[in-house]
C-alpha cells in the first residue's frame, strides 16, 4: 500500500478546479466534471470531492488516498483492513471515472480511501 495523496470536500468545484489548476499548477487527473476532481502535484495524487457527495457517502470531509496497484489489491486490501479492526464506510466500489475505492474509518475516525485506477486482471 503506498500513500498515493490527498483529498477533501469542497462546496464549489468549478472554483476550487481553476484555483488548484490554474493558480497553483496542479495538473488534471481526469475529466473534470460537478462532482470530483483529481489532481497530480509533484507526483502526489490530491483529491476534491463534492462536499454533499463525499458526506452523504462517508459523514466525513478529509481523506487520506493510499493506492493500491489495481482493482484486486484493492479488495484484498479492504477485507485485510476490516479484520484488523477498520470499520467500512464504504465497500469496494468501481466509480464512473474509472477508479476502485473504498473507504474505512480508523480507530480514531480518520478517513483512509483505498483505491486504484488500473483493473489488472479483473
């Protein structure tokens, strides 16, 4: 598991994309659309969700990214999480943009999202 990035809830994406893009240089990750955006910075991976997208489907508005090398470690790794004592926030799911995550709460209610971008073999 490697620490792959960063991310957060905004309430004004079309704002807060130029504001990372063009003011701060960050490069688009993927397609831009209303609900999140993907960033690459120095070769870290930053995050924004929709505010409401990301609390309706954790009740949380930070995250921690760790990528996983595809779509089966990243399941291997939720099920590995879960037995040592993680509570799931939200199972494995293969989102529209292309990316596998999950989401599990730490012992202290912190946030890590699992997740990678390549399907391997799935």
């Amino acid at each position: 598991m490697k620490l792959e990035g960063f991310g957060y809830s905004v309430q004004d994406m079309a704002r807060m994309i130029c504001f990372y893009r063009d003011v701060l240089g960050f490069g688009i990750k993927e397609q831009e659309n209303p609900d999140n955006a993907s960033f690459t910075k120095d070769g870290t991976l930053f995050l924004m969700e929709g505010r409401r997208n990301l609390e309706i489907m954790t009740q949380h508005r930070f995250e921690t990214a760790l990528g996983m090398e595809n779509y089966a470690a990243v399941d291997a790794a939720y099920q590995h999480v879960i037995i040592g004592g993680g509570v799931s926030v939200l199972k494995p799911t293969t989102e529209p943009w292309g990316r596998r995550m999950c989401y599990i709460e730490d012992p202290e209610g912190n946030l890590p999202e699992i997740g990678a971008f390549n399907p391997g073999d799935a």
